[in-house]
C-alpha cells in the first residue's frame, strides 16, 4: 500500500475558497444574526456585547455592519 500524501487532492482547501467563506466566517456571522436577534427581542445589552464580538473577530465588512447596529443601538 503506498500512503505517500503527497499526490493526495489538495481537495480539503477547496470549499473555502470555492464559497469565499471559512468556518471562522460563519461562526462570526452567526454572533452577528444573534445580536440582531437580541435587538429584536429589546435585550439591547445582550446585543452590544456580542457586537463587540463581532467587531473584534469578524472580517471588515463583519465589522463595518457591527459598528452600524452598534450605533444604532444608543
């Protein structure tokens, strides 16, 4: 049996870059839908503070849509 890994697909790759979107993209995104969940529900702290999530970990445009709501939140 030859295991050599090397002529293996580099298949494991693909489907990030195929959608654009990773993992760590999804994860902050749905701290973003939570957040405007917790707006929705009036928990206007639940939201800042998963916001602030958002903000730190999330991609530019992640976080440019996090300062908007964050703003909107005062």
């Amino acid at each position: 049996i030859n295991l050599n890994l090397d002529d293996a697909p580099a298949a494991a790759a693909a489907p990030a870059a195929a959608g654009g979107k990773d993992a760590h993209w999804e994860d902050v995104q749905q701290k973003f839908d939570l957040a405007r969940a917790y707006q929705e529900m009036g928990d206007k702290d639940g939201a800042r503070e998963i916001l602030q999530e958002v903000i730190k970990d999330g991609d530019a445009a992640q976080q440019a849509e996090a300062k908007a709501l964050l703003d909107s939140l005062t």
